[in-house]
C-alpha cells in the first residue's frame, strides 16, 4: 500500500465534486474522475442491516427524498430513495451507494481516497469495523489510501485494525494538545476547519512531520494565500475550479524564478 500522504494532491474532491453533482454519489465521483481530480473525500455511514455506505448525515431529509435516521433504514429501503433529485432533475434517481460502489468507480479513474468515518453515536467501532472489512477485500492495493474521522473512538479502532494505513485527524479549531492527541491517535495528518487556519501553528505542525489539510475551500484566491502560508492541501466542492487557479499560478511563478 502506498504512502497516503506523501502522495497527496493539492486538490481533493469534497464529497465528490459536489459543487456541480448531489454530493456522496457516483455522479460526483464520475465527475471528479472526468475532470481529471486526482483525490476525493466521501463519508461513510452503516445501515441498519450493518453495510457501509456513502452518506454524510444522521438524518435522510437533506440529500434524498426520504426521512427518518439513516441507522434506522435498511439498505434495500434506502436505495429506493432519490439521492439526486435535489440538486437537478438532471440527476434525478441517484442512489445511496455503497462503499463498494464508490470504491469501483474511484478505483476506475485511479484516484486516490480520503474515506471520512462518520458514525452515528454508539455505532464508532462497528461503522469503522464494517468499513475497513469491505477496505480490505475491495481496495485496490496500489491506490493511496486514507481514513480520517473528528471521532476518537473510530481513530483508535482504524489504528488498531489496520495500523499500516495511514489516518487523518479531523478537527474544527486546531487544539492546544494537537501534538499529543496525533502521538495517541497515530494519525499523519490534521484536517481543520478553515476559518480556523493559523499559520504559525500550522508551520509548528508541519514542523513536526505532520501533514495540514482544509476544508472546505470553494474560492481560488484563498486556496492560493493557504498554500502560499504552508497548507499542504484543500477539500473543495468545486475541485476543478481551485485547481485551474493553482495551475494558472505556475508560469507566473517560472518568471520569478527565471
């Protein structure tokens, strides 16, 4: 397996490119793929029957058509919901995926992963359990690999299962204790909040060995002042966009230098 982190993008796609397709399905991924994003982020939940599958919330209503808790809902009634429609009619009858699904469609664009536990409360040890058994038998070996979660208990089992997969701390604000909470969780990287960026403690971070990745950043010019403060990496809705205004910032960096 690769070394996740040293093999990390600037860009990753957030949710897919969810910017421009409903977000946590395989119409965001095939269009992250298609622009050519060389990473993407998705979350995964567990179903009441225990599969992993590729949501963000507790609850239903926001991204399908559906209501109820998503712990509550078996995966063959949740996929009977529309996952699509909300964000066009263009992508009307999008379906929940699973992680299986999600893994073949970035395993075909040859992307790389950074796979967000997201369990509901109580459910930390199995939603990361259930993930890294499907992980392990579908992920292909020479994709680069992440999993990263703001749930202590979800780092600690990832850590534990599969210690040779490298995990991201997901925080808010960055904590006073970041160094020792990173030594404990064995994590290689922190992802923050980005109105909470410091770049001093960011270059303290990075000092240390650690990688720093932002979410979520959807406007070029923030992106560019980031990097240009020592940010490793963002997560962006509009993956594509940021990317252009990194790549336009090249010749003008060539001319610099020359």
């Amino acid at each position: 397996m690769l070394s996740a982190y040293s093999s990390l993008t600037q860009v990753i796609a957030h949710r897919g490119s969810s910017g421009q397709a409903p977000e946590n399905t395989l119409a965001s991924l095939h269009l992250a793929g298609q622009q050519g994003i060389k990473w993407v982020e998705i979350d995964v939940m567990l179903t009441s029957d225990g599969i992993p599958v590729i949501f963000h919330d507790d609850y239903l209503h926001r991204t399908t058509n559906g209501e109820g808790l998503i712990h509550k809902t078996t995966l063959e009634d949740l996929q009977q919901l529309d996952a699509g429609a909300w964000k066009g009619t263009e992508f009307q009858h999008q379906k929940v995926p699973t992680l299986i699904e999600a893994i073949e469609v970035i395993a075909h664009y040859g992307m790389g992963l950074n796979l967000e536990l997201k369990p509901c409360e109580g459910l930390e040890e199995e939603t990361t359990e259930a993930s890294i058994a499907v992980l392990k038998k579908h992920w292909p070996t020479h994709l680069p690999l992440i999993l990263s979660s703001f749930n202590y208990f979800s780092l600690t089992s990832a850590r534990d299962l599969w210690p040779e997969i490298q995990r991201g701390y997901n925080v808010s604000a960055i904590p006073k204790a970041w160094q020792s909470r990173l030594e404990n969780l064995g994590c290689s990287g922190l992802h923050i909040h980005q109105p909470f960026f410091d770049a001093q403690l960011v270059a303290e971070i990075k000092k240390a060995g650690y990688k720093v990745l932002a979410f979520t950043i959807n406007n070029e010019s923030l992106a560019i002042e980031l990097f240009d403060q020592g940010l490793d990496a963002v997560f962006s809705d509009f993956p594509l966009q940021i990317q252009h205004a990194i790549d336009s910032q090249i010749p003008a960096l060539e001319v610099a230098f020359t």
